[in-house]
C-alpha cells in the first residue's frame, strides 16, 4: 500500500500531467476507471502501471481482471496518495501510466484510408479530445496532429476522449505541408472546415470520395497559408441565430456527414 503522498514514485507519477515531464519520459497519464478499461482492452501492452484505491477496484472489478490478464502488478494506495497523482480535483479512484505510442504518417496512409481528420492547431484539450472521439464514432481510418496543436497525451485531452485514443491511429507533430502533399498523393482529397467556404449541401456530393478534414484553430480558424494546401473549403450552415459552432461539434458534423455519404451506396 502507496501511504506516502510526497514519496518519489508518487511525484514522478504527478509530474506527467506537465509537458516536459511526458516529452522527458515519453509516457502519460491515464485517470479513471474508463480510461485504463479502454487502455486494457485496447492497447494493454502500453500500460506499465496501475495504481488504484482498495474501494475503486472493489466498486470496477472488470479493470482488476483486466490488469491481470495483462500481467500488471496492481499497486494499492490510500485516498491521499492517489488524489496526489491524479490531475482531476475528484478523482475516481484509479490510475495508470501508459506509454505513449503514436502512429507513424506512412503507417495510417498505406492501407488506402477514406475518412481522416487533420488538426492544425486546435489548442483547446476538451475540443481536441472531443474531435478524437468523433472520429472514433464516425469510423475514420486516423487523426493527424501538426506541431501546432496540443499534445493528444495531455490529461484534460485523453479524458475528452473517452477511451478513444486507444481505438484509432493518432499521428503527432507533422508539418501541415508535408501531411497534405503526402495525404494527396494517397488519393485522399483534403477538405478544408472554413466560415468563408463554398455552400456545404451543394458539394456534399464529394465527401463520398476518400476525404480529409482539415480543421483548424478555434479562434482563428485556418490562416490563409494553411487554407491554401487544401483542395477545397466548406462552411456548415448556420440556420438559426447562433453567431457560430464550436470547433469540435463543427468537427462532428463534418465527419459524420461524411460517413453518411461514404456509406450511402
């Protein structure tokens, strides 16, 4: 039992909420019952510890049996110390490190993919981890993240998530010039989610064709540099009074519609 919430192992857990802690050690952190379920089914081989209270574990018996099937020592500790590790102010009892795994570009363009979304600096983590788990839901083949935007493996990310991190291939700091040119060369048209793009009903026709999803910052969308690799923009329709979207539920309508029109015939 882990008592001691200022003891070595317990900083060096905590530490991994910050950027430098998880560019320093390439892991990160994972908080809660469904995150570490999700790790366990899904990537097991990437998580390295899991530290839990006795009454989380007795309440999520399934994240205990699924720690051992993959042959992880399960670390009890007290209330104090795992509140010490956690990022969230309530935690939920559970906690585990993980080690980073993303996908190489070459890797998620190989197989032919039709739906991917692409990031360029989305700096909000909820909106991040939100768009991730669209893509998830909508069966995109991957999600592309260029250097500008936030780390996938920051906390608030990966709980935004809900698991989804561990379902689709992530690929991290790419140039944006460089994705667009080698996801064109795969036969993926780039699509770019833009306020000033052409009328979205009229080209829905050609989302059913393997389509990328370009979206970018939630303040300033995309600049015009970056508006320029993409072969074409589109607005989503405003019909009612809200001045706008918020990026991620922009994001979700983009790509289901374009899994909509993907799976039509």
């Amino acid at each position: 039992m882990l008592e001691n919430p200022r003891s070595p192992r317990v900083r060096a857990v905590a530490k991994l909420s910050k950027r430098a802690a998880r560019q320093e050690t390439g892991l990160f952190l994972l908080e809660g019952p469904q995150a570490a379920r999700e790790a366990l089914a899904w990537a097991p081989e990437t998580v390295l510890e899991l530290y839990a209270t006795p009454t989380a574990l007795e309440k999520h018996g399934d994240v205990r049996e699924a720690a051992e099937a993959a042959g992880l020592d399960l670390q009890y500790t007290t209330e104090a110390v795992l509140d010490a590790m956690a990022d969230t102010v309530t935690p939920q009892g559970i906690v585990a490190v993980a080690r980073q795994s993303p996908t190489a570009l070459k890797d998620v363009l190989a197989p032919g993919p039709r739906l991917i979304a692409i990031c360029e600096e989305v700096r909000d983590p909820g909106n991040l981890g939100t768009i991730i788990r669209a893509a998830d839901a909508a069966g995109a083949d991957a999600v592309i993240l260029t250097g500008r935007t936030v780390d996938p493996y920051n906390p608030k990310v990966v709980r935004s998530t809900t698991g989804s991190l561990f379902h689709l291939p992530v690929v991290v700091d790419v140039e944006l010039a460089d994705v667009v040119g080698r996801v064109r060369e795969a036969g993926v048209r780039v699509v770019a989610a833009d306020v000033d793009g052409g009328d979205f009903l009229a080209s829905r026709d050609v989302l059913a064709e393997p389509t990328a999803w370009l979206f970018g910052n939630e303040a300033r969308g995309l600049d015009d540099a970056a508006l320029a690799h993409a072969d074409l923009a589109l607005r989503l329709p405003i019909y009612g009074r809200a001045e706008s979207l918020n990026l991620a539920t922009a994001a979700s309508v983009c790509l289901y519609e374009t899994a909509f029109a993907q799976r039509a015939g």
